[in-house]
C-alpha cells in the first residue's frame, strides 16, 4: 500500500479523529438498522445528540492540539485497489482549515440540533426519529467532507451531503411542494457533480491519484479547477444555479440553519479552500470566480430586498455572502474566504435560528404577520439584531472584520467594478436586514405577532450560545490566520472599513426610514418585486426541463417501443406471413403434389444433362 | 429391313392406343384400349427376343390387370349408364410436362450413343456365365438365374404378393353396418 | 430396332403415362396411367436386356411386372375406399389435407 | 473438500430441483424448505469460496475436472478465478433473495422452484466453467426456463399505444405475457446461435482437440478471423448483455416475469452476457477486442444515455427498473470497452453492483405489485406513510443506482468512468456521465411518485408494510449494497488479481500479433 510521503496508515490515526468521523455515522447506522428505536422519536434524537457532542469535543480536542502542534498530518489507507496499486485514500487529513471547519460544523450541528429538540418536538415521533437520523448521516457526511484527504473523499462527503440535504428538504413529504424542492436541490446540485466528477477524472488521467497537491501542469490545473468551480456554482448556489436554495427554505428551518446556511453550501467554499494548490496556478479560474461571486453577490442581494418570506430574505442573503467569499477566494486571498465563511456560519445560523423560534411563535413565515415582537420575544429579538448587525458589518462585530478582509483583497481588481459590486451588496445587505428587523421586531403586531410569547429554554440556549461567536470571533482573527497558515493584522483604520462601516451603518438608517418609521415610501423596489415576480430564471429551468427533457426522452421512448423494438416485431411477423403465404402451396389436392414431383424429376435429369 | 418396318408399326399401335387410354373421355374404352397397348407390347417383347416375357405380359396384364380395371370402372360408377365420363383437369399443365420430360430423356439418348458401348460382362458365377454369353436370354435360362441369384429376390416377391393380397382385402372390404347405412342415407337423400 | 429406338419408344410411352396421371381427374384413369409408365419401364429392361444380353435385364422386368400387379390390386381397393367414403371417385373430392 | 466446492455450488440448486420432483406438489411448506436448502446451500458455497479463494496466489483455484467426451476434447473443467468468486457471490446472493422473494407464488409453485433452480445452477456453471462447450451449455440451461417461467408466471400488462404504428398492437399482443417470453426467448436465441458458431471456428482454428478456455486463450487465432468473429460473440453476448440494439427484450421481459424471475434475470443473466462478452469474446480473440473496442464502447454509451433517456419516458414502474438494468448494462459494457485495469475491475465491480441493486428493486416492486395490484406510477402515490420500509429500501436502491457515495453503485460507476477517460476514446466518458445524471432524474422522479408524495389515494388505505420473511430479501440485498459500498476493497481485493493476468495475457496476445 503505497502511501504518500508524510502520510501514515489509517490505524494511526489520533482518537479524536475516529470519534469525530464515526460518532455520527455509527448514530446514524444505528438508527437505521433499529427502526424501532427511531420510531419511538425521543430516544433516536438523544443518540444523534451524543454522537454530535462527542464529534464536538473530538473538534476541540483536535483543534487544541492543532493549535499547539501546527503542521498537517495525514492518515490514510487506500479505498479502492487497481492493477495492485491503491487508489483514492480514505482517511484523516488535519490541518489548520480542517480543525477550523470540523468544530464550526460540530457546533453549528449541535446548536442546530438542541434547537430542534423544541422546535420539531410536536411531530409525530416516528418523524422526530427520522428527521433525527438524517441529522446524524448529515453530520457524519459533512465531517467526512471536512477531513477529506484527498478529492474523492471530498467527492464522496459532497454528494452525501446532497442526497441528505435532498432527504432533509423533503421531509414534509406530504407538502408537495416540499417534494419538488427537494428534487430541484438535488438534481441541480447532481448537475454541478457531474464537474466534480470530471474533474477527478483529469487528476486521475494526469496524475493517477486524487491529491490536489499532486504536481500539475499548468492546463490541467485550470481544467480541474475550472470544473471544480462549476460543481462549487452548484452547491454554493452561486448565479445561475442558485435557484434551489430560496426553494429549500421548503425543510424545516432548524435544516436551512445548519445545511443552507453554515455547512453545507459553504462546502462548496470550503472546497477551494481546500484544494489551493490546485487554483493557485489557476488565474484564468480565480478571473471567473471573482466576476462570478461579486455578480452573485449584488445578484441576490436585490432579490432579497423584496421577499415577504423571512426565510427567503436570509436565503437570498447567504446566497450573496457565498458570492464575497467566492470572490474573495477568486482574489486570491484564501483566509479572506476562509474567515468570512466561518464567521459567515455563525451568524446566519443564527439567524435562521432566532426566525425559526419568531415562525414557530407567530406560526407564520410572512413578514407581514409579524410586527412588534420586540417587547414579546426579547431574547430572540436581541439575537437576531446581533446577528443582523454582524451580518450588515457593523463595526466590532464579526461579520465587519471578515467582510473587511474580503473587500481589502478585492480591491484595485478588474476596474474596480468587482469591488463596487461588493460595496453596494454591503449597502443592501444592511437595508434588507434592517427592513427585517423593523418589519418584525418593531411597529405594531400583526396577525399572529399579536399573542405570541418568548419560546422555550431549548430554543433560546442555541441562539445565546451562537452569538457568543458571531460576536467575538472577529477579534479572534489572528490566531486563525495563524492556523490556516495565513498573515492577518488587524487594521480598523483605512479607506475600506471606513467606507463599508459607513454603509452598514447607512443602510440601517435607511430602513430605519422606511421601515421604522414608515415616512418615505421607496417606489424603486416595484418594478424590482415585479421583476422577481417573474421568476424569470425558474422559468428557464422548468422549460428546459418539462419541454426539452421530458419531450425528447418521451420521442426516444417512442423510438425504441416502435423502431427498434419495432424492427424485432416485424422479424417476427415476417416469418409468420411467410409461413402463411407458403401454406397456400397445399392445395390438398393429390395431382398438384404429382405435378411437382414430375416437376422435380425433370429438374434432376436435366441438371444430369449439363456439360 | 422388315424388322424395321414392323418395329414401326407395332411402336405406332403402343402410341396410338396410349394415348387414346389417357384422352378418350369414356373410362371403359380407355381400359381397353390399355388393354390393347399392353398386347401390342407383349408383341415388341416377343421382337426383343424376350418370348417368355411376352406371355407373362399378356398372361398377367391383359388378363389380371385389365379385368381388375374393368371391375373397378364398374363397381365405382353411378348407375347412370356405361359410359363414365371421366373428366379430366387441366390438360395444358400435363401436357407440357409430359413433353418436357420427354424433350429431356430423348436428349439423353441421343447423347449417350447407346449402340457402341461395350458389353460389360456381368459378374455373376461362372455356370451362369456361359449361359449368359448367349446372346439369345433362354426362358431356361431365366428360370436358372432366378432360383439362384436372385432366389432372394424371389422369396421377397412372394412375401410382397401375400401382403398386398391381404392389404387389399382388409382396404376394400365393407367396414361395419354403419358404412352401409351410410349409402343407405345417401340413397336415400339423393 | 435398334436400342435407342425402343428406349425412345418406351420413354414417348412413359411420358404419356405421365400426361394421364396429371390430367385424368378419375381415380380409375390415374391407375391406367400408373400401368402404362409402368409398361414402359418394363419395355426399356427388356430393351437393354436383348442389345446387351444377359438374362437379368428381362429378369427385372419379371420382378417389375408382379410389383405392379400387386400394385394395382391395392390401389383398386383404394379406389373402393375413396369412392365408398366421398360417393364419388373425382380425386379433387379429397381435399383434407389443404393446408 | 475443498476441491469439490464448485461442483457442489454448481450442482445444489440442480439436486434440490430433483428433490422436488419427487416431492407431491400439495407439501408446499416442504417444497419451500427444499429449495430454500438448495438455495443456501449454493449461498454458503459461494461465501465459503470468497473466503477459501487465495487472493495472493490469484489465477484459477479449486479445480475440477471431469472428461465428459474425451475424443472432442470435452471436459466439465470447472475453476474459480478472482472475477468468478465475486460473480459466484453475486449469485449466491440474489438466489438466495428470489427464492425468499417468490414464497408467495401459489400457482404451480412446485414447478416454479424447479424452474427457477435449475436456471440458477446454469449460471453458477457459467462463472466457474473454464470449458467453451460446456460455458455454452450452462448459458443455454440459464437462458431457456426463462421461456416457461414468464410465460406460465408473467403477468401481462397494459403498454398505451401510441404514435402511427399503432397497428403493430394488432398484430402482436405487445406486453402479453406470452409476447414477452416469446420475444425473450427468441431474441437470446437468435444470440446464442451466433455464439455457437464462433465456438466451432474457434474450436477448428484451435486444431479441433479441446475446448479449454486456458488453451483457446493462448492460440493465435488469424487477425481476419478474429476481426469477423468478434462481433458475432458481441453480439450474441450482447444481446443477452442488453447491448442496444438487441436490448428491447428486456422491457417486456423484465415486465412480465414475476418478482423473483427478473429479480434473477436482470440481476444476474444480463451479468451472463456481458461476462460472456469479456470472458470469451474478448479473452480469446484479443486483437478482434482490440480492434472493436471503440464500436463497443459507443454502443455502450449508447446503451446508457439511451437506456435513461428511455426509461424517463416510462409510466410503468417494472418498465423503469428494465430500462435502467439496460441503462446499468452499458456502464459495464463501457467499462468493458476500455481493456485497462480500472476499466475492467469497474465492469466486473459494476456487474456485482448493479446485480444487488437491480434485484433489491424488483424484489421491491414485486411487494409494490402483490399490495396496490398495479404498477402504473400516475395511480401510485404517497406509499412512504403507508410503507416506510419497502419506501426506505427503495430509496436506498435508487440512490445507489444514481451512484450515491457509501453505495456499491458509486465506486462501479467511478472505475468504469475513470477507465473510459484514461482509455483510447475518452469522448463517450461524456455522454456517459451525462446518463448517469439522467439516472439522477428519472430515478427519484419516479421514487417522489411513488413513495415520498402527497398520502396514498382512498383505495390504496389499507396497504401494509412488509411483513415477516418479506424482510429478508431486501434486507440481504440493502446489506450488500452499503457493505461493497463503503468499503468496495472487499471485493476488489479479488477482482483486480484476475483483471490483471487477463490484461497481461491480452497484452501480450496483442503483441505476439500485429
């Protein structure tokens, strides 16, 4: 088993590392071969819980020790064996981002699923146990992902990924439309694979195995890494294929918390963090991610500005903060990217998490049956101001500093066009936001907002836990850097972070404006809402889907029942209708049989007869 | 020269009355004038030197097989009257095949010149041999060849006449009532 | 009267055997056609047998002529058979075996 | 005892089938117990020579030979090699579940069970024989009781007729079940007389002394002869293999047959083709291979593309899984097509993979059937409340024909890609993958109508899960799935000793000639 330099046998591997991968997956085994403990609800989510704990501890753990060590270290032993050689490792890669991203997720997972204990408490249990034990596959899948060692494994974690979110968007089944969001999430990102394959095919062609820092030319590093990035337009939801992530709000919010907004979306990020090596000698790449995240960005930031639905808004939102840190990492700065995704994690799942506890109050995800529940629910209101400051890069926070960094490296670059994209998406991102909270925490209560009262301890524990680093982590920059191997100083003074705090801080004025005070109504959104009412990009999906698709796979359905099996039908009648026309010859009557003979015998001498 | 002639006229008689068996439309002149080429035929075995034969021929044939024809015509006719048409089918078809098939042996006689090939002596035992030599074909002869060469032969003709004297008797002969009353009802519907 | 004069004579009458046989629609009739070819064959032996000597050729006509003789008498019983069970002796009455 | 291993796998199903005769045909319970023993009786052999086989040594193990007609040079040879194992295991497997699967026949069940055995004991022969004749013979046993087991057993289904041919419905009763097992039945035929005729020129161009696959392998056939007879093994394979333009007796075939028929049939006898394919086709006329791969390899993509993009178009749901068994077959056929290492050990993987999952589907789809009484997907809906467990496997079995990672469809599915990208035409990798995507599609499509939708209509209330010894079928299959799926070495470990001696024979039979 030839294994790389540096890299020793799976069995070497460290506890923690175990625990965190198999934890969940042994969660989850367990929950599938013993149905009867999933349908009893409760005790199946108390299994996925500590498995999830124990994942998190294992994170700290490693990440302590990544801490002090430092260094990159490989376990590995090889999946699949070709003509005697090992291919494609299967094992444990720690390193600075691996240990970063393994303990966001853990606890962004554990946060997710203590909020679920109350938010999902009055399903029917058998449901509670499953939605239970897709969180446990989905965290064993993600960590897989984290701790890939090399792009299959990464390949294999990702799609994992898919078919569970694919499962936790539809877990309403019974809601039709949670069905087809479902559907449209995976096979859009399904689409995107199909780039991730390739890819892996190429790397596999020139260098024989899947390691991103295998020795490349300079082509295949741009083929592999522009295929990369179609897969990472896929999951990240980045223009044009973002369309399934405003329709996966469809799965229980506690799922658009954790897999639309932390984890799983940000896979995609987290893999060019990933395989640097690959796009740094990819400039021709890195030119279209940048255009690409700073387009997304502004994209759908003004989408957001005119949804009703809270969930949509924040859907909208993480699809635009996926365009900075695309394009920071299309920049070239990686920690940029990196920093902004962890940070980026935080927060929106805290969002997600406090509009979660406002829907499971007021029963409703429309803005307008909220209103005024700031004096009802404190705590979730504070929380999600918190994270909507930190979002909007409201100076201390963490959102400001990460944001900071992404328009520090994008500066100067492509005509600056990219950088004023990503100035007016900060702008926006402030207004959006802060039409949100105004619309549902402050004015009168409409609806529903009326009689609704704070949630329980469950789901506030989550939320106050979450803030705790959507505050601090900003100041925790440095360290981090360190870890992932990046310089970072801290820098407060400069044209960047006085600019983007002033425009933080102007869009909340702004929607303060309209939204808080109601005085100036903005006509500019209308034919923005109309626009969107459209549904312009939907539409092309269903086209090419319901009138391309469907069609031509019903003309070669057509084809092979009539031609092709067709051909094989008439073979068969052709013999049938020889044989009957043959029949004719009996006449049954005794001189014709005579005749023939005669016929014959005249035949056979005359042949005698030839020279 | 005289041989010729009578070959002539004695072929001209076989012909004639053959052809006049299969066309004549009323089926009792055609047995009799079957019977009239196998007499005419008896008569060319007796030119070909093959006396014996020639009885047997007439003895057999215009005796046996003529009268069994005419019982024949008789028992299947339907009362109505001697003559029996017998109808015949579609005359070109036979009549070109018939001519065909002749065009075709004729060509291979006249290919193959009969006349000069040699005598292939004929392996049998030496007794027979010389008698063989002869070019006459004694009916002695005949008799002696065929009680030893070919007594094999003989013994299976015998067998041969015994079963087709039984086959014919268990074929023709009345089954039960029921085919008689099966006449009956014909009878008696017609 | 040379041989191939009686072969040809014994091949015109064979042919008109043949003529009968596919034209006469009455059982009888066939018969008489079946003893005319058979006729002719035992002409050709007795031919073959005078110009090239030897006692075997009329010996086969011998054997040929009792084999018709038997044939005949069954094919007579037949003939009883087919007219006794169609009433009539056309043979395109029988038209069983049509495919 | 260990010798007489692949006699006894070969020979159990047979026995048990005799057994039966004997027995009268009211003792259903012993009748079930009979075959059930066959059935196990081959599993545990089969397991017992995964385990038994010596995967450092490699080559052919646990000989046994038997001259059967010594002056033609006939022998019963029987031998294991890597590829044969991981077949025979396949096998074992999925008879295993057909036979638990077809508890539940009652009409003639006796016969049934000899049937089905003695089919079963023909494609356990093909995988161990090492002699041409006798591969032949076992093909012909494996293919023939098809005829009667669909057509006695099949059901007859109602196909809409649609488009300009619609007189072509007059004339044949397209979807009867007697069409369909005649179709089968003829088409494989019409195949196996084309590979009986390339076993008489490869016998004659071999001296005419033996038929041992070893000894044919080695002789240098004439580059002509190999080029002309190839296709016609191809072909003749193919057909069985589900190679395109042969494949549209599948559909009708697979819809017909009952559960535990096409259960066998898709799992199992379409592996029989396009093992044939490699084994025989391409064994012994290496450069005819070589100089047909890329055709092979185009039809082969063809097959896949083709294959989904038909069975989208589908409304039965037994029509679906046959189309995608056509649509699977490709992938081993493209993975054939590559003559390298990853190619081959993905084609072999692919076979065992796409074995399990195609079995676990129409065991599936036969406890579908026997409840809701039709298969047409528009009448179907929301069974996921009703049936969570049939719902659930049936989940995990499309998932692992889309190719989900941790099933045994993923790494089948990557080593066949990664072979046809690092083969000669690397072109067909991309239609390929585009079915595999395609796969994605009509897959879940038809698992959201069936299972995972808005609750069963009225009539459909009263359905019920699986119950007792239904489970055990699909649960041996699911195992099987995850099992080879998360840690595919299992296997590997036997099959590439053998892809690799195949390859260096091949290599150099092309070699010893231009």
């Amino acid at each position: 088993m030839s294994l790389p330099v540096g890299a020793l046998p799976l069995e070497a591997a460290p506890i923690p590392a175990f625990v965190a991968l198999f934890a969940p997956a042994v969660a989850a085994l367990v929950l599938a071969a013993a149905p009867a403990l999933r349908r009893r609800g409760a005790p199946a989510s108390w299994v996925t819980l500590t498995a999830s704990l124990l994942a998190t501890a294992a994170a700290v753990t490693l990440l302590v020790t990544q801490l002090r060590e430092g260094g990159s270290h490989v376990w590995m032993a090889s999946w699949l064996q070709i003509n005697g050689a090992g291919v494609g490792d299967f094992g444990v890669r720690l390193d600075g981002v691996s240990a970063t991203m393994l303990l966001v997720v853990c606890v962004v997972a554990t946060c997710v699923q203590v909020f679920s204990l109350g938010y999902m408490h009055d399903e029917k249990p058998p449901a509670f146990g499953r939605y239970f034990a897709y969180h446990a596959l989905f965290l064993f899948s993600m960590n897989l992902l984290v701790l890939a060692p090399d792009l299959l494994q990464l390949f294999a974690g990702w799609e994992l990924v898919g078919a569970t979110s694919y499962l936790l968007i539809g877990f309403y089944y019974q809601k039709p439309s949670a069905g087809q969001a479902a559907l449209k999430a995976f096979w859009i990102t399904k689409l995107a694979d199909m780039g991730f394959l390739m890819a892996l095919m190429v790397l596999y062609k020139t260098t024989g195995t899947f390691r991103w820092d295998a020795a490349v030319t300079a082509a295949t590093a741009t083929t592999v890494s522009g295929l990369l990035f179609f897969a990472v337009v896929g999951k990240s939801a980045q223009f044009p294929l973002h369309i399934w992530l405003p329709d996966a709000m469809e799965g229980p919010t506690p799922v658009s918390a954790l897999l639309h907004a932390a984890t799983m979306v940000a896979a995609g990020v987290f893999l060019i963090v990933r395989a640097n090596p690959l796009f740094a000698h990819a400039p021709a790449t890195r030119d279209v991610m940048l255009l690409v995240g700073s387009g997304t960005a502004l994209f759908a930031a003004c989408l957001a500005l005119v949804q009703t639905d809270i969930k949509k808004v924040l859907a909208y939102s993480t699809c635009s903060q996926l365009g900075y840190m695309v394009a920071a990492l299309g920049a070239g700065s990686v920690f940029g990217g990196f920093f902004h995704l962890a940070t980026h994690a935080f927060f929106k799942a805290l969002l997600f998490l406090a509009a979660g506890s406002v829907i499971h109050a007021v029963h409703s995800n429309e803005l307008a049956d909220m209103g005024g529940l700031r004096r009802r629910m404190p705590v979730t209101a504070t929380t999600f101001i918190i994270g909507a400051m930190s979002l909007a890069g409201i100076p201390g926070l963490a959102g400001f500093f990460s944001k900071d960094l992404v328009l520090a490296s994008v500066e100067g670059r492509y005509g600056w066009v990219p950088f004023g994209a990503l100035m007016a998406t900060a702008f926006l991102t402030a207004f959006y936001m802060g039409r949100v909270v105004f619309l549902a925490f402050f004015g009168e209560a409409r609806g529903h907002a009326g009689h609704a009262h704070e949630s329980g301890g469950s789901l506030l524990v989550p939320l106050l836990v979450l803030t705790v680093p959507s505050v601090a982590l900003g100041w925790v920059a440095a360290p981090l850097a360190h870890l992932s191997g990046a310089t970072y100083e801290l820098h407060l003074v400069g044209v960047v972070p006085i600019l983007a705090a002033s425009l933080g801080l102007g869009g909340f004025a702004l929607a303060w404006v309209v939204y808080g005070r109601g005085t100036l109504v903005v006509s500019a959104l209308a034919p923005l809402e109309r626009l969107v009412a459209t549904r312009a990009v939907n539409r092309v999906y269903e086209v090419g889907y319901r009138r391309v698709l469907l069609v031509v796979a019903d003309v070669l359905g057509w084809i092979d029942r009539y031609l092709i099996d067709g051909l094989m039908n008439f073979l068969g009648w052709s013999a049938v209708a020889g044989g009957r026309a043959l029949r004719r010859v009996q006449t049954g009557n005794a001189q014709d049989y005579v005749f023939a003979v005669v016929l014959g015998a005249i035949a056979l001498a005359a042949w005698g007869l030839l020279p | 020269m005289t041989v010729a002639i009578g070959f002539g006229v004695v072929a001209a008689i076989a012909l004639l009355s053959a052809i006049l068996v299969v066309r004549s439309p009323n089926l009792v002149h055609a047995v009799l004038w079957l019977g009239v080429t196998l007499i005419d035929t008896a008569v060319l075995y007796g030119m070909l030197g093959a006396s014996f034969l020639a009885g047997v021929q007439v003895l057999l044939y215009v005796g046996g097989v003529v009268t069994l024809m005419v019982f024949g015509v008789m028992l299947t006719r339907r009362h109505d009257g001697l003559s029996v048409p017998a109808a015949s089918g579609s005359p070109w078809r036979g009549a070109l095949t018939a001519a065909v098939l002749f065009g075709v042996i004729a060509a291979a006689v006249m290919r193959s010149d009969l006349e000069h090939a040699p005598v292939a002596p004929t392996a049998g035992p030496p007794a027979v041999e010389a008698l063989a030599a002869s070019s006459q074909a004694t009916t002695q002869a005949i008799g002696f060849e065929l009680l030893s060469t070919h007594v094999l032969a003989f013994e299976v003709l015998s067998l041969l006449l015994l079963a087709a004297i039984i086959g014919a008797v268990v074929i023709a002969r009345r089954r039960d009532h029921g085919a008689l009353d099966q006449n009956a009802r014909t009878e008696a519907s017609s | 009267m040379t041989l191939s004069t009686s072969i040809l004579l014994a091949a015109a009458m064979f042919s008109v055997g043949v003529y009968g046989l596919l034209t006469r629609r009455h059982a009888v009739a066939i018969l008489l056609s079946v003893e005319l070819m058979a006729n002719a064959a035992n002409l050709s032996f007795v031919a073959f047998s005078h110009f090239r000597g030897g006692a075997t050729g009329q010996l086969f006509a011998l054997f040929a002529l009792a084999i018709t003789v038997a044939e005949v008498a069954v094919g007579l019983a037949l003939v009883l058979l087919l007219y006794r069970t169609y009433g009539d002796t056309r043979t395109d009455a029988a038209k069983e075996l049509r495919g | 005892m260990i010798a007489a291993l692949l006699p006894v796998i070969v020979a159990a199903p047979a026995v048990a089938a005799l057994i039966l005769l004997a027995i009268p045909s009211r003792y259903a319970i012993a009748t079930r117990v009979v075959s059930m023993a066959g059935a196990t009786v081959s599993f545990a052999g089969s397991v017992l020579a995964a385990v038994h086989y010596d995967r450092h040594v490699g080559g052919l193990q646990m000989p046994f030979d038997l001259p059967l007609i010594p002056s033609l040079g006939v022998h019963l040879s029987l031998a294991i090699d890597g590829w044969g194992v991981s077949l025979v295991l396949l096998t074992g497997v999925i008879i295993f579940a057909a036979v638990l699967a077809s508890f539940t026949v009652q009409r003639r069940d006796k016969e049934f069970f000899i049937y089905l055995l003695v089919l079963v004991s023909g494609v356990f022969g093909v995988f161990v024989c090492q002699d041409l004749l006798i591969f032949f013979l076992f093909y012909e046993i494996a293919v023939l009781p098809m005829y009667l087991l669909i057509g006695i057993w099949g059901s007859s289904n109602v196909v809409p007729e649609a488009g300009p041919f619609r007189f072509v419905w007059k004339i044949f009763d397209v979807g009867g079940r007697e069409y369909a097992a005649m179709k089968l039945t003829v088409m494989l035929l019409l195949g196996s007389a084309a590979i009986l005729v390339s076993i008489f020129v490869l016998y004659q161009g071999a001296g005419a002394t033996t038929f041992n696959l070893g000894v044919l392998g080695a002789v240098p056939y004439a580059r002509t002869t190999q080029i002309i007879v190839f296709p016609l093994l191809w072909m003749g394979f193919g057909s069985l293999g589900g190679v395109f333009p042969f494949h549209t007796w599948s559909p009708d075939g697979h819809a017909a047959a009952p559960t535990a028929v096409s259960m066998l049939h898709a799992g199992v006898l379409m592996k029989l083709g396009a093992f044939g394919v490699i084994r025989i086709g391409m064994m012994l006329l290496p450069v005819g291979a070589a100089y047909w791969a890329p055709t092979v390899g185009a039809v082969a993509v063809v097959n896949i593309l083709y294959g989904a993009m038909c069975a989208m178009s589908q409304k039965d749901l037994k029509y679906i899984v046959a189309y995608s068994s056509v649509s699977h077959m490709g992938v081993v056929m493209l993975g054939a097509a590559t003559l390298n290492a990853t190619g081959w050990n993905g084609a072999i993987f692919q076979m065992f993979a796409h074995g399990v999952m195609t079995a676990l589907l129409f065991s599936l789809v036969g406890l579908v059937y026997e409840r809701a009484h039709t298969r047409i997907i528009a009448k179907m809906g929301g069974f996921g409340t009703i049936m969570p467990g049939v719902a659930t496997f049936f989940t995990l079995a499309m998932l692992s024909s889309l190719g989900l990672p941790g099933t045994a469809g993923f790494a089948a599915e990557l080593m066949v890609f990664l072979g046809a990208w690092h083969g000669s035409h690397a072109w067909w990798t991309i239609p390929a993958i585009l079915g595999a995507f395609v796969t994605a599609i009509y897959v879940l499509r038809a698992s959201r109508a069936i299972f995972w939708g808005p609750g069963p209509s009225e009539h459909f209330h009263d359905l019920y899960d699986a119950r007792g010894v239904e489970w055990a079928a699909p649960i041996v299959l699911a195992v099987a799935i995850v099992v080879f799926g998360v840690w595919p070495r299992l296997l590997l470990d036997l099959i590439d000793p053998a892809t690799i001696e195949y390859l260096r024979d091949f290599a150099s039979a092309i070699v010893r000639q231009p």
